[in-house]
C-alpha cells in the first residue's frame, strides 16, 4: 500500500505552486523513508513518528510569522489563564482591568488569542486604545479568535505559540487557569531559572488561587533541594493591580521608549 501511495504522487517541478512543491517533495521523503526501513522496525510506529514529523515540518514557518508580528511592537506584556472563565467571573474583571491600564502605559497585550482570560485581557487593551495580540492555536474544540485583537495568528502546533508567546516580553502575567495555564507559567520560571531568557517579572495573580501552589514549592521542592535559594522568589504573587503596573513599568528591557 506504501508503494502504491509512493508511485501514485504526483510528479513535481519548480513551475508549480511552492507550497504544493514542498508538500509533495517532503511527502514522498518520508514514505521513502518507511518503504526502506529495517525489517526489525516497527512499521505502524515508524509510520506514526514520520507522520509526526511531516506535521512538524511547518514549525519553523509558524515561529517566523509569529517573530514577524512582534517585531512590530516595542513593548509587550503577554497574559495568561483559562479559557474557561466567564465575562462575569471576577478574574476576568480583573484581567480586563489590568490589561487596559497597561495598554493605556503603552503596553502591547499579547494572549492565547482565545476566550476567558485571554479575552479579558485583549477587550482591555482594545477599549483603552492600544494594540492587542492574539497568537491562537487550531483546536478542535474550546479555542477560537476572540474577538478583541488588532493583530494575530493561527499556529498549529503548542510548541512555536509557545516559543512566540515567551519571545522578549517585559512581563509575564498568569491568572487562575488549569493544566496549559501551569505548563505555561512553568516554562517561563524555568527559562528564567535556567538563565535561558532575560529576568522580567512573572505575576501569578491572585493570592488565594496560587497559595498551594506556592506552599508547595517553598515546603517541597524548595527543602528537598529541587531547585535552589532564591527560586522562589523569580515569580511575584499579588492581586493588587497597582502593583502589578509598577512592578512591571519598573523594568526595562531593551530600551527607554
């Protein structure tokens, strides 16, 4: 059947469209790639990892279009949290709030580009008059563009929105929100722990919501030697949006602008 699907694609030359060329081309590397695999190979894994990497071979495409977007914005603050919080939930108050003051400081707002708190975040920088970016991700449920962004895109694959989403921002801020919202705020303290990006501060907003959480790093991991002195104090816990704003005008990345 592999054959089969080989000698059945289409021939391609330099005069067709270039995203046709490079589909096809890469197509048939890879079915090439399984017709001479080893006969000790697991043939239905070794179709699923080059199937896998036929999905990931727009990965770089999709961190260049989202570098093309921030490249057009000096400073940025990007938000994060659920998705699954309602316009009359407080944190989504609170969010909106927030992101509108910043905007007004001249702050771009970039999110997840989708509802609950990103949402929140976007309709604020949107109502105060300044620029909102949404770097949405293709779901088949649960995440589409909202509708307060003056800039976007659609990624495919969580590992460049996340690349994108982390390039050079003057802060991060992060909302109640479950397992992404984790993973996601995760990452950040570990680039920053690992020195793998410039220190900016991390606000986890909310005191009540991110108390166990913390507990849990300075009564856990922080005894049991996991990480080191001072960990814990790469991220900021508050819910007083005054303080936010100062914590965050107070760092300078790049420049003065």
């Amino acid at each position: 059947m592999v054959l089969i699907l080989y000698y059945h694609l289409p021939s391609v030359n330099s005069l067709q469209p270039q995203p046709f060329y490079d589909i096809v081309i890469k197509l048939k590397i890879r079915i090439k790639r399984i017709i001479m695999t080893p006969k000790n190979v697991c043939i239905p894994r070794e179709l699923q990892l080059q199937a896998a990497m036929f999905r990931l071979g727009n990965v770089d495409e999709e961190i260049h279009a989202g570098y093309e977007i921030l490249q057009k914005y000096h400073k940025t603050v990007t938000f994060f949290g659920s998705a699954r919080i309602s316009e009359d939930n407080e944190y989504y108050q609170k969010a909106k709030d927030l992101a509108f003051q910043l905007a007004k400081d001249g702050y771009t707002i970039i999110t997840g580009g989708g509802g609950g708190i990103m949402e929140a975040a976007n309709r604020g920088a949107i109502e105060a008059g300044g620029q909102s970016i949404g770097f949405n991700i293709r779901l088949p449920h649960e995440q589409s563009l909202n509708k307060y962004t003056t800039d976007s895109f659609a990624f495919t694959h969580f590992a460049p929105r996340k690349i994108v989403m982390t390039l050079l921002a003057d802060a991060y801020v992060c909302f109640p929100g479950g397992f992404g919202t984790m993973d996601e705020i995760c990452e950040i303290i570990t680039l920053t722990q690992t020195k793998k990006m410039t220190p900016v501060p991390i606000v986890l907003f909310d005191k009540k919501f991110w108390h166990k959480w913390d507990e849990f790093v300075c009564e856990s991991i922080l005894p049991n030697k996991l990480i080191s002195d001072g960990d814990e104090k790469i991220y900021t816990i508050t819910e007083d949006i005054t303080e936010v704003v100062d914590l965050i005008k107070s760092q300078q990345t790049c420049c003065d602008r």
